[in-house]
C-alpha cells in the first residue's frame, strides 16, 4: 500500500510527528521553554526557526533532524524503522530531488540521504552572509557526534574557550555537547556538508 503524501511544508511535518508521538503543542512548549503560540507560528509557518531551535524541537520529539526534511517516507515512522526500498537494492535521489528547508535568515538546510538512516543526519547547509545557527551569541548543546566540511565561502564555529575559521576544504570534528554556535562572518555563502552521529 503506498504511503499517504508527507506534508509539504516545515511547519506541517513538525506538527505531525508531534501529534504522531502524542505530544500537546503546550507539552512541546515546555518541554523546550517557550510559549505555545510560538509552537504553534512554527507550526503554520508564520514564523520559522532558527537551527538551534529545529534542532531542540527534534530532540524534544525524539526523532532524527532529517525527519522533517520535507521527504523520505511517512513523518510517523519510528526513528530506526526501514523504508522500502520497493524491490531495489539502493536508494536513490537525483540532483534537485531533494527540498531544502529554509530556516530563519535564510539558511538551508538539504538532506543528502536518499532515505532517512537509524542514528545517522546527513545533509547539507547553506548559510548566507550575515546568519547563524544561533539568535545572537547564543550556544547550542545537542545529541550526537558532528563532522562538518566547508565546500565553499566561509564558516566560523565559536566554542566556549576557541574560535574556528573554516574555509573551502576544511573539516571539522566535535562533540555536540560541546557548546557551539555556527554562522558566516565572510561576505559569500557558505556551504558546508554535516553528518550528525547519534549514540
């Protein structure tokens, strides 16, 4: 039987693995320390939310970051269940198949899996001049090992103690518990490639 259509939009996936977990907007809210109006913009897309917040959203829900990513199979899935690969023995994506999310300031974010992986986030990122994963100088603390590699423009992981300057080619590990804020201080998008490994 095929699957229903995954919702379209950011805000719609989010409400829906919500609601598949049985989680109230207000029980969300709490869980991450803001109103349940702002749940609720988020979810009718009149506000969208920063990468530290998708990501504290997701963590909260209990699901991979890809699970909202706008494709991949039904938004209820178990996080370690196995998509069909409907009798083929790879999965695969072309070139402009998979949507981006587009985040506040204009971030993107790309999955590159071509079907969502148990333990595993791998996608893409676009971060225009000017934008961070984080609203001012905030950190971000999440589940997982992050490896990261910069292919074009520049970006900066600031740390608690050390700054990072990442330029096309380098690459980056670290724990995600380790509190960081990504952004791009240069004056051209950067683009960066992430595998987030969860434990």
């Amino acid at each position: 039987m095929d699957e229903p259509d995954a919702p379209a939009s950011l805000g719609a996936r989010l409400r829906a693995v919500r609601e598949s977990r049985g989680l109230s907007a207000s029980a969300l809210a709490r869980a991450l320390g803001i109103s349940a109006s702002a749940v609720s913009q988020i979810e009718r897309d009149v506000m969208q939310p920063s990468v530290s917040r998708l990501i504290a959203i997701t963590d909260a829900l209990g699901v991979p970051l890809a699970t909202v990513f706008g494709d991949g199979g039904p938004v209820d899935a178990e996080p370690n269940s196995v998509a069909s690969l409907a009798g083929h023995d790879f999965a695969l994506t072309r070139a402009g198949q998979a949507p981006a999310v587009e985040l506040t300031g204009g971030v993107l974010f790309r999955r590159l899996s071509p079907l969502p992986t148990p333990g595993v986030d791998f996608f893409e990122s676009t971060y225009p001049p000017g934008t961070a994963a984080t609203p001012d100088a905030e950190r971000i603390r999440h589940e997982g090992h992050e490896i990261g590699t910069v292919l074009s423009g520049e970006l900066t992981i600031d740390f608690d103690d050390e700054r990072v300057v990442l330029r096309a080619g380098d690459a980056i590990s670290y724990e995600c518990s380790r509190p960081h804020r990504i952004h791009n201080a240069g004056t051209a998008p950067a683009v960066a490639t992430w595998l987030i490994v969860h434990p």
